[in-house]
C-alpha cells in the first residue's frame, strides 16, 4: 500500500520546495501570460472545477408524472430522438421562443409558411412535419430565416417516431387550469426530450478526472512518485485506464446529460465550423505526422541540424493547436449545456497541455531547447510575423492536405451517423 503522506505530499509539494526548485530548474525570459509556475496545473483544474458550481446553479426543467394513458413506444422514442438528433438546439418543447418554432402546440394548427418565394396558409399534420424534418427549406415559417435547418436523411422508424412525438406535443399548457390527459402527456414528452429525469453528475466527474487526470499526472513530481512506485509500464497502465475511464463517462454522460439549453447559436456560427474545420484538421494531421520535440518521447529531434521544419515554423503545437480551434469552433456552434461544458474542457486541456510540455522542456531540454522555442511559438504563425523563423512551403508538402481534404469529407458524411447531428447549415 502507498503511504498517504507520501501521496500528498507528492500532489501537493510545500510552496518552499516548489520555490527552490523553481529558482534552480528555470531560465529567465520574457514575461508572459499565462504566467509559468508549477501550481498553473492546478489553476486549470480549478478552473474545470468552477464549472461545476455554474452547471449546478442552472435551472432545471422538474420532470412530470408520468400520465394515467401510457405513452407509446413511438412517442418516447421520438421524444428521446428530438434530444439525440440535437433539434432541441433551435425548436424549444415548452413554447418558448428559440431560433426555431416551438414544437409545443405545433401539430395542427394553422402555418403561415412561404414555398417557392409565395405566402400561403397550411395546416401542420403528419405530412407537413415529415417534410419540414426531411426537407425544411421547403416550407418556411413565416418569421423565421431560411438555411436555419439542414435537410435530413433519416431512417423510416425514426421520422415515424419523432412525428409522433411532435404531434403528442400539441396540447399547449393552460395557467390556472386543471392538466388534462393530453396535457400530462405533453408535459411528460418534454421531459423525455429534454433530459430531465437524467443527471449532469456523471459527466462533470468524467470531464474533471480527464483534465484533472491529465494534468496531475503529467506534474513533475506525482509522476516521478508514480513511476517510482509502478514503473513505467505500470505508470502509463494507470495513465491510459485513467483517460479511458473517464473518455468512457463523458461519452455516457453527455448522451444521458438533461438537455439545457444556455443560448442559440447564430447561423453564422455554423458556417465558421463548416470554414475552419480544414484547417483545424491540418494541424492535427501535420502535428502527428511531423517529428517534433514537443512531443513525447521525441525530445531526440533537437540533434537534427534544422529541428523546426515543416508546420513546426508555423506553431511547436501544431496538434494541439488543432484540438484547441476543433473545441473552439463546436463550443461557438453549441449552445446547450454539455456541449459547451464539454467542448471547453477540451479546450482547458489542450491550451494547458501546451503551457504545461514547453514548461517540461525548459527543464529537461537544455540549450538546444532554448534555441528550438526561440526559434518557433506556441501561438500559430507568431515566429513567422516575429521575424524569428521563415516559411518553406516546399517542407509542408502535398501528401498531408490531401489526407486532410479525404478526413474533412469522411467526417463530412459521417456526422449525423456518428453524432446524431447534421454538420451542413
């Protein structure tokens, strides 16, 4: 058994240590931000953590009792689909206005919708939501801007489904009065759709033990107490069970997570994903196929008479660079609560991950180190506009934006298979 005080004192070394060994590890350069110390692990921790205390102080739909007529295995399908399939991000289930027309009292009624450039009144039944699900730019709702909602592909029991439950959706609530039957059974499909009988607990936990894990086990000192103790193999045994359980939990969580919705995304938000997503996709394909001494085990590329090559003149980064615009993107085109919760995290570990290896570096890296990040930038394309470094567009070559415009499409046509959501504006 691993004594405690061992372990605490391995997570947590006295700020006199960490002082000491601060003043005889590092080499002084220019101020920068985020400022470099040994507790900025923890200072991102605590920053996920905070996240907690916000998801936790958002309001929360109480689910509804269950009606005394049985809902169909259709209708809660479906009510579950309008979650999964993230039509909750634009149609709201309670009447409330979003981006969208809400689906509460929607099934028919009368709609003043435009087809073909012309103005005309229609009544919304089964056939109509069908075709709004597969073809929504067919019939415009009055109000409502075009392009809002891409044209679906969907299996026949789905669109079935999600019917159904739109159309149990039409009794619109009454202040003051006494549920009726439909009432209760609306009532209750909103439940279903958005999530209210599950929990955010579960992926919070998972989200905190991915980054936190990350980063505390990454940390000089736990590690070296770690792989004393274990190993190395042993070590990276904990590291990658770690990281799988909690990739685990957040994959979980956030298919069971109570859709809350904190803002609608403009369309706009949409288009930028659709324009940036390449280029984010290049830095994860040259960042993984170009040797670097930022990376792990890799240290040994700084004997090579011309180290920053290739994408490493644009960042040192260049995959997490790449992780840090995917997360940032999806956070912009996301507004419901794990989405952004998550897509933050994921943004928290790879800006993090990057203070955190350049810090282990200036430790262990030396002189040649030193020359190497003179010479590049974690932020893109800043030794380049520095002057510090030039750009050969002959290293770059043509084999990884070729593999890049294959991935972008492959992910392209399995979005909504994957994901339940459509990527096209």
């Amino acid at each position: 058994m691993i004594p405690m005080p061992r372990v605490a004192a391995a997570l947590f070394p006295s700020s006199r240590h960490r002082s000491s060994q601060a003043g005889r590890l590092r080499t002084a350069r220019p101020m920068c931000w985020p400022p470099s110390s040994p507790g900025r692990s923890r200072f991102a921790i605590a920053l996920l953590l905070s996240l907690t205390l916000v998801a936790a102080v958002t309001p929360r739909a109480s689910a509804a009792s269950e009606p005394t007529t049985m809902l169909s295995t259709a209708q809660r399908q479906g009510a579950s689909l309008l979650r999964q399939r993230g039509c909750l991000g634009c149609h709201s289930v309670d009447g409330s206005p979003r981006a969208a027309p809400s689906f509460r009292g929607l099934f028919g009624r009368q709609r003043q919708v435009i087809t073909d450039g012309r103005e005309r009144t229609l009544i919304a039944d089964d056939e109509y939501i069908r075709r709004s699900i597969l073809r929504p730019k067919d019939d415009i709702v009055v109000g409502f801007l075009v392009g809002q909602m891409p044209s679906s592909r969907l299996p026949a029991d789905e669109l079935s489904a999600m019917t159904a439950a739109i159309a149990a959706l039409a009794a619109p609530p009454l202040a003051d009065a006494p549920a009726s039957e439909a009432q209760q059974r609306g009532a209750t499909l909103a439940a279903i759709a958005e999530g209210t009988g599950g929990s955010l607990t579960l992926l919070l936990i998972s989200l905190i033990a991915f980054v936190g894990g990350h980063f505390a086990l990454s940390a000089r000192q736990p590690r070296a107490f770690l792989v004393g103790t274990l190993r190395e193999k042993g070590f990276q045994g904990l590291y990658s069970l770690i990281a799988f359980a909690a990739l685990g939990g957040i994959v979980h969580g956030f298919r069971t997570a109570p859709y809350v919705v904190w803002w609608t995304p403009p369309l706009w938000a949409r288009h930028s994903v659709l324009a940036l997503m390449p280029l984010a996709l290049y830095l994860l394909v040259a960042g993984f196929s170009t040797p670097n001494p930022a990376s792990a085990g890799q240290l040994g590329v700084l004997s090579q008479a011309e180290p920053a090559r290739g994408i490493l003149r644009i960042t040192r980064h260049p995959a997490l660079c790449g992780f840090t615009l995917w997360a940032l993107l999806h956070l912009l085109a996301n507004g419901d609560r794990s989405g952004m919760l998550t897509f933050l995290a994921i943004a928290i570990l790879s800006v993090g991950g990057m203070l955190h290896i350049d810090d282990r570096r200036d430790q262990i890296g030396g002189e040649a180190w030193q020359r190497f990040r003179d010479k590049t930038s974690r932020l893109p394309f800043a030794a380049l506009l520095g002057g510090r470094n030039v750009l050969r567009l002959s290293e770059l070559g043509l084999v990884r934006p070729l593999v890049t415009l294959l991935l972008y499409g492959a992910l392209l046509a399995s979005h909504r298979f994957l994901y339940g959501v459509s990527p096209l504006p």
